[in-house]
C-alpha cells in the first residue's frame, strides 16, 4: 500500500474513526483504525464489535493494499502534521508516514485478525443533517450516563410517517423533540433505542458537512438490531440497545398546567450559574415566581447563601420550587430561542421548559420535564 493525501482530508478522517475506539479493547486490533487503499480511494474504517465508523477520502494511490494501526497514536500524528501533503506507504510490519521534514515508523497489527465491518441495514429514509444534529443534542443530553442502567443511556427513535420524533431521560428529567424527515415508506412505523453518545457524536460530525443524512435500521431480536447513519462520505453503524421495556414517559407530560412564565433564557442561566457557586453538590437552587418577577436562591455549607433577582413574566399563584442547577442549565441551554416558557402544576410535580417565540407563544417540536426537588424553608 502506498499513498499521498492531502493532511486535512486525513487528519479529519482518522480523528472521526478514531473517537469511536474502545479506550480498553478485549483484544489489540480493536484499538486500530483499518487504512485500505483501492482504486484512488483511502476507506479508513474502525470497529469494536458494537460501533463501526468509516470515512472514504480521494487519494493519489500508487499502490492499493491495507495496513492496520494504532488508531489514537495515529488520530494524534495527524493533527500535529504541518499543513503539507503526506506520503504514506507500508513497509514490512510498519507503516511509514511522511510530511514534509516529519517521518513517523509505526508499527503494524496484522490485518487479517480484524473483524469485518458489518453492512448498512436498509435505509429507512432522510433527514436534513444540521436539523438532525441539532434535535439529537437537544434529546441527548437528557440521556442517562449510568451504564448499569443501560435502557436509560439510549435515545428512543419513533419513526412515525413523516415525523421523527427522539426521547431521552435519566429518570430526572425528560427531553422529547419531533422534527419532520422523508421516510422512504410513507406508511412507516418504528421504534428503535439508539446508544445516545454514538447517536449524538455522529449527528454532530454529520451536521456540519450539510445535505441528507440516511437513516437505516434492522430490527432483530434483544442486541442484534442496528442503526445505521450516513452523510457525505461518512457512515456509522451500532447495535440497538434492547428497548422492549422502555417506559411510556410521554405520559410523564402533564396534560394541563396552573401557572406559567416567560423567562429570556441568557438571563436566567448566567443568573442560575452565579447563584449555584454556593450549592453544594446535591442542593437545589430555588426558583420563586411571583407577580413582580422571579427570585433565584441557594444555599450551601457554612450558611453561605445567595440570591439574584430578574425580570419573569409570570401567571399563576406565587410558586417556590427547587431545581438541580446543571439540569436545569442543560435544558436552557438546548431550547434554541431567547425566550423560555416554564409550565407548572405546583412545586412538587415535573416542569415543563419549552422554547417561546417573540410573541411569548411556545414554539412547538421540544419540550424539557424535570423533576423538581423537595426543599423544607
């Protein structure tokens, strides 16, 4: 195998297959990335079993073939490459690198000991990839991180006609973002548990490079389905999680509310974010709305206490209730508007944050619920 590329084109490619390795693999070639060269093209792929990533990038080939390398030592070369073309060639059981006045030696694994990528399942339809980038942040960082509790890391994928709707929750708080996408069967009707950080570290790869993302699924029973993404150049395939028992947390939305307020959402964040620096780690920050405005407190160790009063549109009966601050900086922070409509139905039941237009009307496609925290005053 030999090769020259340009050190952009390689650098991003081995940076995207490499992110998605196994910081501990149960055996050595997994921690590769597969650099195979055929026909002018360079296919660097990566693969452990559960994710596959693989990137296709236009080459001068002089001699095709594959080699098969450490993927982080190489992920870390190739950034620090000057910005010069990179001559790549494997020599024996080394693969030497190139660029300019650098030259690396690496050693090689062999490549015949690497597993197969698997194929893309069918494709189920497209979706706009900046749109699909940004919904998926919006849900996943709702998503649970305790791997004990594997359901709740997953983004739930409804696959409804023409509406894509994604939900995520950790038990404490709960995302749900509809968007619209072009199923290639208009009578189609999915569900599928996606791992949430392949799901959002691909969707923010894939947003930036514009035009369509292809979705592609195949159910099969407990650990053997699959998704698959695609965009450009880029594709990515993942087991489902098993999602047979995945909660109906729609119904944790209430249906009517009895005070509501309009917060702008810089505002309320920099406000929860200084208040905050007195919390301990599992005090709440107290949100009181009233007529005349909102009232953020907290208080930690020591009777360090502090608080910080803004403007907040609000109807209803005066309300006191407790949020975690991150949870509730995660949900402002996702919204995409200037303004927040917070729903209540009293202090002990879940909130609902939603993005309001100009006019103070909610923009419809997500909703935020958190479960707020008991506090004694």
């Amino acid at each position: 195998m030999k090769f020259r590329v340009e050190r952009d084109a390689l650098a991003e490619a081995v940076a995207w297959t490499a992110k998605s390795l196994p910081n501990r693999p149960s055996v050595p070639v997994l921690a590769g990335v597969m650099l195979r060269v055929t026909d002018g093209n360079l296919r660097v792929s990566g693969f452990d079993y559960e994710v596959s990533s693989q990137v296709t990038v236009e080459v001068q080939g002089d001699a095709d073939g594959a080699a098969l390398v450490s993927g982080r030592l190489l992920a870390e070369i190739t950034k620090a490459l000057p910005a010069k073309p990179v001559d790549i060639a494997a020599v024996g059981a080394h693969l030497e690198l190139v660029c300019g006045s650098a030259r690396f030696t690496l050693p090689t694994m062999p490549v015949e000991d690497y597993p197969a990528l698997p194929e893309m399942p069918q494709s189920a339809g497209t979706v706009d990839a900046a749109a699909f980038a940004t919904a998926v942040a919006q849900v996943a960082v709702a998503a649970g991180r305790d791997e004990t509790l594997p359901m709740m890391t997953g983004v739930r994928v409804e696959l409804s006609g023409d509406t894509l709707s994604m939900l995520a929750t950790d038990r404490y708080r709960l995302a749900l973002r509809e968007i619209q996408w072009r199923p290639d069967d208009p009578e189609v009707s999915i569900n599928a548990l996606v791992p949430a950080r392949t799901l959002n570290d691909t969707a923010k790869a894939l947003g930036p490079l514009g035009g369509e993302v292809t979705l592609a699924l195949a159910q099969g029973a407990a650990g053997e389905g699959m998704v698959g993404l695609a965009g450009g150049t880029r594709r990515t395939t993942s087991r489902l999680l098993d999602g047979a028992n995945y909660p109906p947390v729609r119904s944790l939305f209430p249906a009517t509310h009895n005070a509501e307020a309009r917060v702008p959402v810089s505002t309320l964040i920099e406000v929860v974010k200084r208040v905050a620096l007195v919390a301990e780690r599992a005090t709440p920050v107290l949100l009181s709305f009233s007529a005349d405005g909102l009232v953020v407190e907290a208080g930690g160790s020591e009777e360090a206490r502090a608080s910080e009063a803004m403007e907040a549109t609000f109807t209803g009966d005066p309300l006191t209730i407790g949020f975690n601050p991150q949870y509730l900086i995660d949900g402002l922070a996702n919204l995409g508007s200037q303004t927040a409509m917070l729903s209540f139905v009293d202090a002990f039941k879940p909130a609902v944050i939603s993005p309001a237009g100009e006019d103070g009307e909610v923009i419809p496609g997500y909703r935020y619920l958190i479960m707020p925290i008991r506090v004694s005053r």
